[in-house]
C-alpha cells in the first residue's frame, strides 16, 4: 500500500485548504486573480462548459445505448423463445380466433383502428399477437372459471 | 421532479435537463472558481491523481449528478432548492477527490478506470477512448517537483511575509480559517488576504 510522506501529506492538506479558499473567495477575488494572471475568462469559459458539456453528453448516450441494448436484448428474446405455437398459418388463425371467441375482452387488444377485421390479420400479426399473449399469461388461462 | 428517498420532503431533486440547464447558466466567474478548485485538488492528490487532471475531476462530478438526477441510489443528487449548482459540484469534487486518494492507498498504483471513461462511438462509427486522452502520470509536472520543493519553495518566496508563513503552516496542518482566527491572532481579511497571496504563487509555480 503507498503511503504519502509527511511532505506529500503536508503538500495535500495546503493544496486542499487552498481549494477550500477558492470556494470561499468572493468574486471580486477571483476576477481579481485571474485579471492578475493575465486569464481570457471568455475563453477560459468556453474551455470549461465544453469539458462540462462533453462529460454530460457522453453520460447520456451512454445511457442511451444501455437502453438500446435493453431494448433489443427484450425483442431478440420474444423472437427466440419457445412459444409453443401451432406450425401452420391456418392452425395459428384458428387458435387466436378461438380465444378471441371464448375471450372477446381480447378484442380490444387484437383489433385496433389499423386491424378493424380478422380477415385483415396477416400471419405476422396472428403469430405477433399470439405471442404477446402467451407473454402476458393470457393465452393459457381457462376460458371459464372452473368449478369444482 | 423526484424527492430522494431519505431526505427531507421539501428537498427537490433537480432532473437530468435542469442540471443540463444550470450547467448552460454557469458564469465566467464560476467556471473560472471550478477550474481553480479541480486543479488544487489534483495537485493536492500528487500521484494519487495518477494522471487525471482537472477536467477529469470536473466531468466526474457531472456525470456523478446526472445519475444522481435519475432518482436511484447512485450518484449525488444536487438538491437545487437549498444548494447552488456551483456549491454543489465543489462540493462534488471534494467529495471524489477524496474518494481517489482513498482509493489509491487502498489500491496501490493499480491503474484504475475513471467513471465517466467509457469507449464510444461517434457518429461515423469511428471508436474514441477517453483513455488515449489522459495525461501520462510519468510526466505529470507537478510529480516531477516533489512536495518537499513546493514545500521549500513556499517557504522562500513568502519568507518575509510573515502572515502568509503562519496561514502555510497553518494549511499544512489542517486548520481552518476560524482555528486559524482564534489560534494566530490574525483577522480573517489578513487570512483571506495571505490565502489569495498563496493561491497566485502556487498556480505560478506549476
């Protein structure tokens, strides 16, 4: 483990109070030091915000791309799991027109502004849905209540 | 708005657009006073800065209020209505800049990556690594002039300015300006006064 000597230490403590007296300085001090040592503050300025807004910039597409990864990772993983779907194009037809005949509160799902009939569905659309309500637990709940 | 779990109802927490904001609304002043304070605090780490310098510092504490503007535990939420936005990224610094000399006796020489770096692309698909960026720690001037010179140097330059002695052994013991006011019979304007003294001949000397 490196340990500071006591010069470093002594060096750190006067660096630090010298930081604490620049928070405390008022501005008149400040301007007054940096006319001093001859300071472009315009330019001075323009350096500091582009550090400031280049670090935000950067944490934000960062993030960005975080919830793109999240976002594909989610669709990659609906399209390759195992949902356990009839094979044929009629067979899937068949199965969300029985749900939808047994559940008609599903209509409202299925059937939206752009699909107004069945008959419209494509079979990426059949599949889709069937898939988004196997997701959801919908597709394997009974039709009724059963009764014992 | 988000109020952070723990704290005080009244106490909001500002979101990631009004820390953008108040970044766009900084002064000339302030970004100048942020400029003086992140480079006292890396010179005051020595070689537990392992090569950063005061922009590395500063992009620190954005990104360290940017997670904390998204409400979760990580980062540090900058509570808008009770701190000015340049209070708190001092405050910020201070508080990472500790956290590195920490980490450094904690770690060795273990080079470490700072936060913020990440590899990313721009727009043309061309990959950019802050890390290329950063200063090389084998040619840091001020590890090249060894505390004791500072110290000596101080000690020279200042040798006749006997209020200015006081406040640098002062300093180098930790006191602060009230400790310094009850403890070496000086005001506070002779402190401030022989702090601005200090301050102009130490950015001089690096």
């Amino acid at each position: 483990m490196p340990k500071f000597d006591k010069h470093e230490e002594a060096v750190m403590r006067l660096m630090f109070g010298l930081a604490d007296s620049v928070e405390e300085a008022q501005p008149s001090e400040i301007l007054e030091e940096a006319e001093k040592r001859g300071v472009n503050l315009l330019d001075e300025a323009e350096e500091v915000r582009g550090v400031l807004r280049s670090a935000g910039r950067a944490y934000l597409q960062r993030k960005l791309r975080e919830s793109r990864a999240a976002y594909e990772a989610a669709v990659t993983n609906i399209h390759e799991q195992n949902y356990d779907l009839p094979g044929s194009v009629s067979g899937r037809r068949q199965l969300l027109e029985g749900v939808l005949r047994e559940r008609p509160q599903f209509q409202g799902i299925v059937m939206t502004a752009q699909h107004r009939n069945f008959g419209e569905l494509t079979d990426e659309d059949v599949t889709s849905f069937l898939r988004q309500l196997k997701i959801l637990g919908l597709l394997d709940m009974p039709a009724t209540p059963t009764t014992k | 708005m988000k109020k952070p779990a723990g704290r005080g109802t009244q106490e909001m927490c500002a979101t990631s657009a009004e820390v953008i904001a108040a970044i766009e609304s900084l002064s000339a002043e302030e970004f100048h006073r942020l400029k003086k304070f992140a480079g006292f605090r890396i010179r005051g780490l020595g070689r537990a800065a392992m090569g950063r310098d005061y922009s590395a510092l500063l992009s620190e504490a954005v990104v360290s209020t940017l997670q904390g503007s998204e409400g979760g535990l990580e980062g540090r939420k900058w509570a808008k209505n009770r701190v000015r936005f340049i209070n708190h990224l001092l405050g910020a610094m201070r508080s990472i800049s500790s956290h590195w000399k920490e980490a450094f006796e904690r770690r060795g020489t273990e080079a470490e990556q700072l936060d913020w770096m990440q590899t990313t692309e721009d727009e043309d698909g061309n990959v950019l690594r802050p890390s290329e960026n950063l200063a090389d720690a084998r040619v840091d001037p001020f590890r090249s002039c060894a505390a004791k010179e500072v110290l000596d140097a101080l000690d020279n330059h200042f040798a006749a300015d006997e209020d200015a002695l006081l406040v640098i052994d002062a300093k180098k013991d930790g006191m602060t300006v009230p400790e310094m006011v009850a403890g070496l019979g000086l005001t506070e304007k002779k402190v401030n006064a022989a702090m601005q003294r200090i301050r102009y001949f130490v950015e001089g000397l690096l």
